[in-house]
C-alpha cells in the first residue's frame, strides 16, 4: 500500500485546504480520494470535510454552489481536469435515521471528523487525510482493511444497509474495480438486506450497474451479484439462464454464456455498451429452446427477435436515455447477422449496414466476436468471420468515381455553355484520371482550368482521354479492394 505525500495533492486541492484553514477551520480529504491515494490510484474525484458550515464555506470561495439538502458546497475550479472542476466540501455531520433505506430523514453538521466519519459505509472510505500535516485518521482501521483486500462496512452492516440500500450494490462494484473480496459480515448482511433495493430509484441502480459493467471484471461482480441476492433488483432476466444448456456449439450454459460475452468485452477495453449488449444478447434463449430430433440438439429460432423485445424493456426499466435504447436493441437484434457463410456477399454487407446504421457497425462485429468467444471458442476471427469485415470495409467506403470531383457535370456545362451528352462524360473521367494520379489537384480552380482545355480538344482525342479515364477509374477501384482484403487476410 502506498503513502500519501503532498506531490500527489493537485494544487487546486491544497488552496482549497489552505483556504479552510486559514479561515480558522478544519480540512481533511475524504472518501474515495484518499483510499484511492493509499492504493496508488488516481482519484476520479475529490471530496473535502471541514467543520466549517455552508455558508462559512461560501464566504472563502469566489465561485461556489449550494443546491442540496446536505449541506454540500460545490466549488468551482478554473481547469481542463474533469476531476477538479467542481469539488464538494461537505461539513461534518450526523444523520438521523432514513425511514426509505436512501436518504437520512435529516441531517445535522457536527463540530467533530470522528462523528462524520461513522456514518460511512465502508471501513476504506472512513479515512481522512489532513494535506498540511499529513495526518491520516482512520478509526475504522481502513488501512488494514485495505491491506487484505477487504470490503468491510463501518460498524453494523444492517445498518449501514438500512440507512442506504445502494450501499450493498456499491460494495459489488469496488469488488470488481479493486478486485477486493466483501468480508463475510458483511456479505451476510448484504444477502439478507437485498430486498431493500427495491426501496432504491431506478436511475441509481443503473448508474452502479453501469460502472459495475465498465470495471475490468464485470463477470465477477455479476457473479456476486447473484450469489448475494442482488441481481433480482438489477438485471432480473439473466437469472433465467441459469442451468439452460446450449447446443454444441456452447461450452457454457445461457447465464455463463453471456456474461463471458460481456467480460470479453471487458478485456478488450471495449465500450459499455458492447459489453451490455453482450450482457443481453442471449437473453430470450431460455423461452425460444426447442429440442430439434432432427439435428439431436437443441435449437433456439426466434430468439435474437424475441431477445430484442425482452432487452428493450429491460433497459426501459433500467431508465436509460432512448437513443442509447435504440442503439442497444439493435445490437440484440441484429447479432446473428451471419451464420450462413454462403450468404457473405457485399449487398447483404449493406443490408446489415442499413439494420444498425453506420455509427454501430462496428460495434455489431465486435459484440460477434465477443460471443464467438463467450461460447468457448478459441478462435475470435475465422476466415469467415474476416471476410465478413472486409465486405463491411468496401460497403462503408466511398466507391472511386467522378463524384469525388471537386467539380460536377452541372458545374461543367455552366462553364463551357454545353448541353448534356457523352462529351461531358469524357471530360468527367479523363479529370478523374488527372485527380487519381494526383489528388492535390481536386481543386475547383484546376479542374475548372483543365475543363476548359480539355474541351478544346478534338471529338476522338477527347474520347480516349475519358476511355482512359475510365480504365484507371476501374483499376483504383480494384486496387482500394484488393488493400481492404489483404488487411483482412481473407484475398
């Protein structure tokens, strides 16, 4: 475990103490900032107590925000650092009791930092720091708990569950951020209290969930999400996949299925919602498993449509933006975009293209890949699977043709005074020749200029200029294909 020396504070964080201090009051760091610097990590935020009240708070800071009914003080940094524009300073205080298992009933601020720190919920985030003397106060005995890698709630578990439900869901997400172990009494109290979550908003849950599922060990935490009583609240279907075997094809059943999906997206770095897609993909395999006496294995049609339906709701429930949804239960839909490799030809590349749109393609073909590899398959990217990303490389690009010109027929005919005809065609591609061998000359004044001399040429000298033109045109093209294929290892 590391130490915390000064050259680790940022500066906006040591004037924001100074300030407090001298002022006549108290400032420690607190939270996840300092348990963060114990760990040698870098805080995404910082978290300031003082025993000075709000409005004292204010009158220290220029520009400061007060809009809650804790007492927290936001104030405002003048920097790029997304972790230091706004930093909170929170007075000490006492809770009362929280009669909705979310938030205390009422607070009171308090002249002592021991009072603030037993109303919080884990042992590692009840340790303050003191930037100008470097003191550490840690009555909960954090350090020792962060030595052995163990999330411990401060005093009884039940109540610090009571007093906030998320709590329990929190202690799962440090798991997989921290790759922590949840110490026994308070694991036992988190499978007895899971029922409080129902207690708890829908937009709290998903932003837990969501930081759950952008941790390096999101299958981990799922895991223990069920194996705590916790995922009924959270993520209600994937329970269903739970001992549902799969064909062949799988080495796993639906439940380990699909959150190995999820966590190879976890292990490429890929995006949340690649990883919630994965989380879901599969989800309507349960309803849709028919044993087929004609394969003598079990067969799921429909599910990736029926999955869809189910996804959506869930994702509804969970209060997320619509777009987002939209973007989700596409990906749903859509995974199993080729399992006939006979059915690899470029129109149904952009026919896929035209399902997802654009913007997700790529994300389609990544979940794939994460599937393929949450089934057990050692392979990520077979031939077909290769050849597939080619097809979906030359749909996306823009084909050579005489509409890359930085001037068009239109333009042509109003510059010469000329009437539609195959001699504006000859002049399009022979300036597409010019453009192909050097594109520095895709210029309106050039190829304005090279309009006018090409137009001077005779009827049969101009024909071969567009002939030629034309056939270069066609190499290009071929040339920009066969690149894609060579990238792909699939010419």
């Amino acid at each position: 475990m590391s130490t915390i020396t000064t050259s680790k504070i940022p500066k906006e964080i040591r004037v924001i103490t100074e300030t407090l201090e001298k002022g006549g009051f108290e400032a420690y760091l607190v939270g996840g900032c300092v348990r963060d610097l114990l760990l040698n990590r870098t805080p995404k935020d910082w978290d300031v107590t003082t025993n000075a009240t709000p409005e004292k708070i204010q009158e220290l800071f220029e520009e400061t925000f007060y809009e809650n009914d804790y007492g927290t003080v936001g104030v405002v940094n003048e920097t790029e650092d997304e972790s230091l524009k706004v930093v909170e300073i929170t007075p000490y205080r006492l809770e009362t009791t929280y009669s909705d298992a979310r938030r205390p009933d009422s607070v009171q601020f308090s002249n002592s930092l021991e009072d603030d720190l037993k109303r919080r919920d884990f042992t590692m985030n009840a340790i303050a720091y003191n930037v100008s003397t470097g003191e550490l106060v840690d009555p909960y005995s954090g350090q020792d708990d962060l030595k052995r890698k163990s999330i411990m709630a401060v005093g009884d578990p039940f109540e610090r569950f009571e007093e906030d439900a998320l709590r329990m869901l929190r202690a799962v997400r440090l798991s997989a951020e921290l790759h922590f172990t949840i110490e026994s009494k308070t694991a036992e109290a988190i499978l007895k209290s899971a029922p409080q979550l129902e207690k708890i908003a829908k937009e709290r849950i998903r932003d837990e969930f969501l930081r759950i599922l952008a941790s390096d060990n999101p299958m981990h935490a799922i895991v223990i999400s069920q194996k705590l009583g916790l995922l009924p609240y959270v993520a209600h279907d994937l329970e269903r996949g739970i001992g549902i075997e799969q064909n062949q094809a799988h080495t796993y059943d639906v439940f380990e299925h699909l959150l190995r999906t999820m966590q190879h997206g976890a292990d490429m770095k890929w995006s949340v919602d690649i990883r919630l897609a994965g989380l879901y993909h599969d989800i309507s395999k349960p309803e849709t498993r028919q044993w087929s006496k004609e394969k003598n294995d079990w067969s799921f049609h429909g599910h990736e449509v029926i999955g869809a339906r189910v996804a959506k709701r869930a994702f509804e429930n969970l209060k997320l933006p619509k777009k987002r949804i939209e973007k989700l239960v596409k990906l749903v839909r859509w995974h199993m975009f080729f399992s006939d490799p006979d059915k690899i030809t470029l129109s149904a590349a952009r026919r896929m293209i035209a399902n997802v749109g654009e913007e997700n393609i790529w994300d389609l073909l990544n979940l794939r890949i994460c599937d393929r590899i949450g089934s057990g398959r050692p392979k990520a990217q077979p031939f077909r699977f290769r050849k597939y990303k080619s097809m979906i490389e030359e749909a996306l690009r823009d084909p050579i043709s005489v509409g890359m010109l930085k001037i068009d027929g239109e333009g042509i005919m109003k510059l010469l005074d000329e009437k539609p005809g195959p001699r504006l065609g000859h002049i399009l591609h022979a300036l597409l020749e010019e453009v192909l061998d050097d594109p520095k000359k895709n210029t309106k004044t050039y190829l304005e200029k090279k309009t006018k001399e090409l137009s001077e040429l005779p009827e049969e000298t101009l024909k071969a200029h567009g002939e030629q033109g034309k056939r270069r045109r066609e190499e290009s093209e071929e040339e920009a294909v066969s690149e894609i294929r060579k990238k792909h290892w699939v010419e």
